[in-house]
C-alpha cells in the first residue's frame, strides 16, 4: 500500500512539474507573440509615419513632421497623431485635433486616407477621389500637392481623381476634365 501511494505521489509530483513548465513555456510564447504583436504594430507605424512625414515635407517644408503615439488605458491600445513644426530652435509637438491650419490637416487627412487604400485594396483598385478636400491649402502649397500626387500615384501604382475649382492642379494632372454650363446642363470636356 505504502509503494502504491508513494508511486501516486512521485506520477503527481511529476504531472504537476510538468504542467508548470508546460505553464512557463506557454507563458513564454504568450510573450513572444506579444512582442511580434508590437514589433509589428511598430514598424507599421514607422512606415506610417515615415509616409505622411513626406507628404507634409514635400507641401509644407522640411520644418514638419507626424508622429503617432501609442497608450494602453484599461487594457486598450490607443493612438492619437501628432504634428511637429520647428520653430525658432525647438519643435512644437502638436496633437493633430488641436493644430490650427486646416490645410495641413487636410493634407495629413488625405494621406492616411491613402495609407487605409493600401492596406485594404489590391493595386489595380487603388482609387481615392478628392472632392475639394484640399479647398483649405494655401494656393502656394497647391503646386507641391500636385507634384506629391504624381509622385504617390507613380510609386504606390494609385490614381487619384481630384474635383476642384483650383486650376494650379491641371499642370501636375495627367488627364484634366473641364466642366461648363450649356443651357440648363453642364458639358464635360476633355482639357488636357
């Protein structure tokens, strides 16, 4: 009786000892995967940032940048965006919702926007139609727009279709549409 309880307790002892380095093993893993999760989650970010960083630079000057910041609250990820501009010797680091100039976040606005198509549509899909969403850049701005548009549409193989009354796009435009009234319609033609 006494070879068979200590036999149990030895098979016991044993399985137990098992189950915690199964335990740590699978805590470990549970840990690597994690860190894959967030070094992931980091160089999205950096290609984030690294993309709409251009963006802002080649319209507004090499004085700007983007940055995306990441919280835990309450077992939740959060990001919020931040703007940097140079300014006098420092950087002022700005949240995106509080930035006072509706051209900059517009143009931050559409370049995330074109982050969202690449992730989500093949390239031969990858379509984004601006209805007067650059209305709010300065009309010096708008000649460095243009010349970021050819350039994202050549190198991320994107189209962009853009409505606007601001004719300073038609030079950087491969095709350009004009519209005028002819009666009580409007007649589509082709520009350039």
């Amino acid at each position: 009786m006494r070879d068979t309880l200590r036999s149990s307790l030895e098979q016991t002892r044993y399985l137990a000892e098992h189950e915690a380095h199964e335990a740590v093993i699978l805590l470990k893993t549970r840990k690597l995967f994690e860190e894959l999760t967030d070094r992931k989650r980091e160089l999205v970010r950096d290609k984030i940032e690294l993309l709409v960083t251009h963006g802002i630079q080649a319209v507004f000057g090499p004085g700007y940048g983007f940055r995306i910041e990441q919280a835990v609250k309450r077992n939740n990820v959060t990001f919020s965006y931040r703007v940097l501009e140079a300014r006098e010797g420092e950087v002022l680091d700005t949240p995106l919702r509080g930035y006072h100039g509706g051209g900059l976040v517009a143009l931050v606005g559409f370049l995330l926007r074109v982050v969202m198509v690449l992730f989500t549509y093949p390239p031969r899909r990858r379509i984004i139609f601006l209805d007067e969403t650059m209305a709010a850049l300065d009309g010096d701005k708008r000649g460095p727009l243009g010349r970021l548009l050819q350039e994202l549409g050549s190198k991320l193989d994107m189209q962009f279709v853009m409505v606007t009354h601001s004719p300073e796009y038609a030079d950087d435009a491969d095709v350009v549409y004009g519209v005028r009234p002819k009666g009580k319609n409007s007649v589509l033609e082709r520009v350039k």
